[in-house]
C-alpha cells in the first residue's frame, strides 16, 4: 500500500513511519519539517490547500494518517486561535484535498483530552465528551467533522484517543523531542540525565494511593501498531469509529519517578509545587474495543520497560543535532 503520513517529522509520526516502512508499505511523508533521510518528504503545511491538490494529483494514496497537530494544554488556552487555525480549519483543508483526490479513508490522531474530567474510571469510548480546553476541543470538533464527512460523503475514518504517549523506538533510532517538553517521562529523565535541575511534582493530596496523579502511558510503538491496524480494519471495509488507546495500568507521578530512579540507577531531584488547575486525579483507558475490533495488543506495557527505551534515547542528547 501507500500512504500519506500528515505530521510524520514529528514524535509520533516518526515512529509511525518506521512502523509502516518495515512492514514494506510505501510512505510519503507530508511536513513543514523534514523527517529522517531517506523517507519520501512533500514539503507542505496541510493549510495549503494548492500545495496538497498538487501532491494528490501527483500521486495517489490507499489512506492518509494525520500527526499535524499542536498538543499544549497551556497553551491552547492562552492561544487558542493557533489551535483552532491549525487544528481544526487546517484539518478541513485537508479533508477537502482528499475528496477532491478520491481518498477515501483516514486515521486521526485524536486525543483523551476529548472527555475532560472523567465521570467513571476506565473511561470507555462512551463516555460524555466535556473537553475543558481549546486543545481537548479541537480535537473533538474533528471527530465530530469526521462523522459529518462520513455521512454526507462516504469518508471512512478511525479517531484513536491517545492517553499518555510515552517511550521510544525499541531500536534506538527514533525518541521523543519537543521544545518545550511537557510530558512527565522525559522531564523526569532529564532531570536524570542532569539537563534538568529537577522534577517538579504538582500536588501530593489528589485522592489516589500516594496523593499524586494517575495516568495511563502506552509505548509510542504500541501506538503506531495501533494505527497500522486501524488502516486495515478501514481498508477491510470497517465502519468508521473511535477506539480508545492506553494500557489501562494507571500509574502515579511519584510511581513513575520511582522506576526511573530505578532504570537510570540515578538520584532524581524533586521539586514541590500546587496542584495545577485542571488536572484531574486520574486518567485511566478502557482499550478493550481496540483489542476487540483491532486486535490490538500492547508490547510494552510495563512502565520500567517504557521508561528504559526512552531513557537511552535521552543518553544519545544532543541527539537534536
């Protein structure tokens, strides 16, 4: 087959990528940035509705994945313009691109985010859909166009609601690498690694075991096997739907900071802070559907095992250069 992979520079697109190439497929990868050398670059911002009919008339597709999303809570709030603009309006550019092409079938990065503060824990695909942020909400705002599309137009599609990306390629050539991190794993290992002067822990008195927030982190690998078998299942001529991405395993803050300290063998500093307004206790998937539909099953569910792939790629910084 061949696919186009909308954000494929970037962490999880990358690996993506990867997944897709050792399983033979042909990928062109669609970016504002270059990905590694050697993959097939289309230099494009998806906003560009010109520049995409030239790439779909160029060539043809079997499916498109889209990565090409900005991911700050924080700053979705402060920015939520930026967000709606690239997000969502961007997003529509590209929808019409692929019907105008005759591309019928997508995978969507979507996001967890889209529940907001969770009713009941796991949280099932069913859960109410209460986005607290411009970020949560742009992401639902195209599950909701995607529907829309389906109906009026035939586009078949799979949204895949990440919990916790987390981890890096077992192969050591991909990681993860955004300016400015925000995510707790590689914040904590660098301050592991001593590019970080410590680890800020925010609130201790949330009602869970040891009063720090629960999440779930799933394996970006496990991720990208993930989308490969919802190209399948679509390709297949499954019905459109969205299926909920996570180990559902829930670990704290101080728990993950503990099996670093393992990993790294390493002293980690810790600094104390207030909780931060929006932060719920814990978040926590039921993936049973993906496991059930998909066939899904994560490789890399254990936290030592996420935390050790992505520690050696945090020991190849400056890696950047």
């Amino acid at each position: 087959m061949k696919y186009l992979v909308v954000g494929g520079a970037g962490y999880i697109g990358s690996h993506m990528v990867k997944h897709l190439q050792d399983a033979q497929h042909q990928v062109v990868v669609a970016d504002i940035a270059p990905p590694r050398p050697g993959i097939e670059w289309a230099a494009l911002d998806i906003a560009d509705a010109r520049a995409l009919h030239g790439l779909f008339a160029e060539q043809r597709f079997d499916a498109v994945f889209h990565f090409a999303s900005h991911i700050q809570v924080g700053e979705s709030v402060s920015d939520p313009a930026k967000y709606y603009q690239n997000n969502v309006t961007a997003t529509l550019t590209l929808l019409q691109a692929m019907l105008r092409a005759g591309i019928g079938h997508l995978v969507f990065s979507s996001s967890a985010a889209v529940y907001g503060d969770p009713h009941a824990i796991p949280i099932e695909e069913v859960h109410p859909k209460a986005p607290i942020n411009p970020y949560g909400r742009s992401k639902w705002m195209v599950e909701q166009m995607l529907q829309d599309y389906d109906r009026a137009y035939g586009l078949k599609s799979v949204c895949l609601r990440y919990f916790n990306a987390a981890g890096a390629d077992p192969d050591g050539l991909l990681g993860e690498c955004h300016e400015p991190e925000t995510h707790l794993i590689p914040l904590v290992l660098q301050a592991a690694s001593g590019r970080r002067a410590a680890i800020t822990v925010f609130g201790r008195d949330y009602a869970t075991p040891d009063g720090t927030c629960i999440r779930d982190y799933v394996h970006v690998a496990d991720l990208a096997s993930a989308h490969g078998l919802a190209v399948d299942y679509l390709l297949a001529g499954g019905p459109s739907r969205a299926f909920n991405l996570g180990n559902g395993l829930g670990f704290s803050v101080q728990q993950v900071i503990d099996a670093a300290r393992r990993v790294t063998g390493r002293e980690i500093p810790v600094e104390e802070a207030l909780r931060r307004e929006g932060d719920p206790p814990s978040l926590v998937a039921d993936a049973a559907q993906a496991r059930e539909l998909l066939g899904w099953e994560p490789q890399y569910a254990e936290l030592e095992q996420i935390i050790r792939h992505a520690w050696e790629w945090e020991l190849k910084y400056p890696w950047r250069g």
